[in-house]
C-alpha cells in the first residue's frame, strides 16, 4: 500500500504564494521600466543608469544578514508583514521625487524594504513545506515570481506606453503590493522557538557558514542576470523589436516549465545534474543573444535563459535550507540573498559599463563567460553540500 505524501497546497501556502505573486508582480515590471523612467527623468547615460538601479539591490544587500538575525530570534511574521507594509509604502514617494539626492535615498529604502521582504518570505515558504518536499515546493512557490517575471514587464512597458505614464506604474505597485500585504495577513504562522545561539551581531549569527558555498555559485550566476533584467529591453530596441517586453514572455515559459519538473528531480536524485543542466543553459543562452542579433535570438535565448534561471532559483534554495537547522533558517536564506544582491547589483553596474565601453552583444557574452566560472565553482559547492547534507540528516527534516 502506498504512503500518501504530505500535501503542499495547504490554506497557508496558498495565501503565501498569491501574496508572493502579487509583490513580485510589482517589483519585475519596474525592472526593465525603471532604466526608461531614469533616461526620461535625469537624461542619464547606461553606466549612471545602472548605479541608480543597483542601489536598490545593494541596500537589500545590507539589510538581508540582519533580517537574517531578527527572523531566527524574533519570529517569522512581524518581520514579513512590517517589510511587506513598507515595500507597498514607498511606492507612493516615487511620482513625487525628482531630484537626484531623493532619488537615491528612495531606492535605498524601499532597497531595505524588498530585502527584508523577500529573506522573510522564503523562511516562511520553508516553515510551511513538508521537509521531504521541499525543493519541489520550493519550485512551485517560485512559479509565483516565475509568472511575476513575464507578466510584470509586459504590464510595465504597458502602463508607461508611449506618453511616459511613469506615475500610473508606481500607483499599480502599490495596489498590488498592499493587496499582497492583506493576503498575508491572513495566514497562520507557524509557532516559533528562537535558536539558542543568538546573542548578538557575531559572524555566525549574520551569516550561515554552511550556506556560503552554494551561495558563492548563486553570487557568480546573478552577475550576468542581474544585467539580463536590467538591460535586456534597452537592447531589444536597438535591435528595432518594437516591443522588447515580449523578452520576458519568453523568458517566463522557459522558468515555468523548469520549475514544474526541477524541484522534483532534485527532491529525487539531488541537485548534481539538474543544477549542471540550468547552468549549461545559462552559458548557452547568453550566448545566442550576444550573437543571434535578431527576433528569433532574442526570443529564442529568453526561453533558454528562463530555463536555467528557473533552476537555478529552487535548487540552490532547497540546497542551503537543507544542510541548517530550522532555528538557523533565516539566516540561511539571508545568507543566500545576500549573494543574490551581491551578484545582481554588480551585474547591473557592470553590463552598464560594458555596454557603453564595448556593445550590449560584448557585454551579455561576458555573462555567458561568467556563467562558465559558476558551473566550476558548482561542483566544489556541491561536494561540499553533499557532505554536511549528511552530517546534519536529523536535523533538517
């Protein structure tokens, strides 16, 4: 007779993932727009462009190891919901900022709001999965951002259409973010136990030690994303594509049909072969839109780009939560988003500079080159994964 396997479409978990969809919603379609708002606004060139963008990550950079700490001592769901309140909030300041100093001070702000409201969440996604279907949950919890990923941009690009409606976008951010935010506070959360070792701002206690290879090989992998994001619609429209948003169409296909079947395989035979195949579409995809100049590469390289990424995203996740105790998950994540912020803030810098010093094709086949250097580093992450998931078997389910 066959043992029925805990359900992961729980009350809780769906109300987390529909909230998780609506604040990412409103993130990603400010990701290829917000480069658009800037060159209206300051008449900017890419390479300041790319600073002003990368602030926002580099702010979530810094507030991540220390919503790491709050979320293991002080609980899972005031720091969710006061991070999602906020993120909503900042919305607003947006239309009525425009000097350059506020603009700067806003980004960094709502920067500390998404960093804390995305570490949060994730921990809160972990609370709520059965242990033994974690990546697989993992996966699906991710199709909320997946699906965020295509829809976002088209509606961005949309709503500012050719009369620069910038302040139509920023009002829809927040709609959706405060409706989120009404969402999760529906939920049931998990009772908590404070880990016994957090006593105060140590090393150990900002970053999880355990999780610091596998997120060294997510620091490398976000560098040429975070410029993908960024850029990849300034791109388009050099190459005459008259509506570059249909990039993350594309894009959102490739992530959604990797994260039906990756979480399961990795839930089955480990993250070895699945996480090779993610990266291998990175380098590859990276590739034909650096030198496929056309529709056909543009679209074609989406596809093949959201399949690596919508690997990359769970695997990686199911990967750190699983060699930590629950008490240290927060952290954990923390510790992973903090390379994530590392990697995306530097990437979008960097394509910046590279587009103005060489082309956008010069820069995106540096990614697929950086691409190349994560899989190496991968495959020292992975041993060492191998051998505390081990070691720390009890501990994690």
């Amino acid at each position: 007779m066959p043992i029925s396997r805990p359900s992961l479409w729980t009350r809780d978990f769906i109300l987390l993932s529909l909230s998780n969809l609506l604040f990412s919603i409103a993130f990603y379609f400010m990701v290829p727009s917000l480069p658009l708002f800037y060159s209206y606004l300051l008449q900017s060139d890419n390479f300041t462009i790319g600073i002003l963008v990368a602030l926002y990550t580099i702010a979530a950079l810094f507030i991540r190891p220390f919503t790491g700490i709050a979320l293991d001592v002080m609980g899972r769901k005031y720091i969710f919901l006061i991070s999602f309140f906020l993120f909503g909030a900042f919305y607003f300041a947006y239309p009525i900022i425009s000097s350059f100093a506020g603009i700067i001070l806003l980004r960094i702000l709502h920067g500390f709001t998404w960093g804390a409201l995305t570490s949060s969440s994730t921990t809160v996604a972990v609370d709520l999965l059965p242990p033994e279907r974690r990546g697989e949950g993992l996966g699906f919890f991710g199709l909320a951002m997946t699906l965020a990923m295509g829809v976002g941009p088209l509606i961005g690009l949309w709503i500012i259409g050719s009369g620069n409606h910038f302040d139509y976008m920023f009002y829809t951010g927040a709609t959706l973010s405060l409706a989120g935010f009404l969402l999760a506070m529906l939920i049931t959360y998990k009772p908590f136990t404070p880990h016994p070792n957090h006593t105060g701002f140590k090393f150990e206690n900002i970053f999880e030690r355990t999780s610091l290879p596998v997120a060294l090989a997510m620091l490398l992998l976000m560098i040429p994303y975070g410029g993908l994001l960024s850029f990849v619609s300034k791109y388009g429209l050099t190459m005459g594509i008259a509506n570059p948003g249909i990039f993350f169409i594309s894009f959102a296909i490739g992530i959604g049909l990797s994260r039906i079947f990756s979480g399961k395989i990795f839930d089955t035979n480990g993250p070895l072969r699945i996480t090779i195949t993610g990266i291998i579409s990175l380098i590859f995809g990276f590739l034909i839109l650096s030198l496929m100049q056309n529709i056909y590469g543009y679209l074609g390289s989406a596809f093949i780009l959201g399949i690596g990424i919508g690997i990359i995203f769970p695997v990686f996740q199911a990967m750190v939560n699983n060699i930590v105790s629950p008490q240290k998950r927060g952290v954990a994540n923390a510790t992973l988003f903090t390379a994530l912020d590392i990697g995306i803030g530097f990437g979008i810098i960097f394509t910046g500079w590279a587009s103005m010093q060489f082309s956008f094709p010069t820069a995106f086949l540096f990614s697929s080159g950086i691409s190349f250097l994560g899989l190496i580093w991968f495959f020292k992450a992975n041993t060492y994964y191998k051998s505390h998931k081990l070691n720390n078997k009890k501990t994690t389910l």
